[in-house]
C-alpha cells in the first residue's frame, strides 16, 4: 500500500510539475532568454551601447513585451530614448533570436 500511495505522489507532482513548466517553452520566453543570453555574450554590446542604463532599458523592453515583435518594432521603440546604435544592436539581437524582418517597414 505504500508503495502504491508512493507512485501516486509522484504521478501527481511529476505531471504539475511539467504543466507548470510549459509556460518556460512558450515562444516569447525562448525568446527573452535568447535576448538575454546575447545582451550577456555579445562582445561588443560595452563598446556599442556603453553605459549600463542603456543595457538596463533594453532589458526592461525585453521583459515588458508579450509576444515575438519585428524586428523593426524592437529598433523604433527603443530608438527615441537610445538613439541609433543601441537601437541598432538591440533590433540585430532581435533578428538573431527569431524576431522578423518586417518588409512593410519604412
């Protein structure tokens, strides 16, 4: 009888545990955390977008969205507060990740 209350309990956790966890796997998550991961690896982002709060505002546009966006969406909303070339490497990291090219952009 124990064994079986046993088997049981993890049945049941194991199955809340993997339900819980498809949020994790959900398209806008992969790709946060490939942004993230590019704005950690890319050798260059110290050089290109300097300070620190400049990185901290393109985390917090990271963070804030809820679906994939275009490419182009990632340049022009951070372009008035950062200007060209943070938004630039922000959009480029963007493509990296998965994010589309719009073609009806200007």
């Amino acid at each position: 009888m124990k064994m079986k209350t046993l088997s049981l309990f993890i049945l049941f956790s194991a199955a809340s545990f993997n339900t819980n966890a498809a949020d994790d796997y959900s398209p806008i998550r992969l790709w946060q955390h490939c942004m993230f991961k590019e704005m950690n690896d890319f050798v260059a982002s110290d050089e290109i977008l300097g300070r620190s709060k400049i990185k901290e505002k393109i985390y917090r546009h990271i963070s804030s969205v809820k679906q994939v966006p275009w490419t182009s969406d990632v340049y022009y909303s951070l372009f008035e507060e950062l200007g060209h070339s943070a938004s630039q490497a922000a959009a480029s990291m963007a493509l990296s990740c998965g994010s589309e090219l719009d073609y009806n952009a200007a």
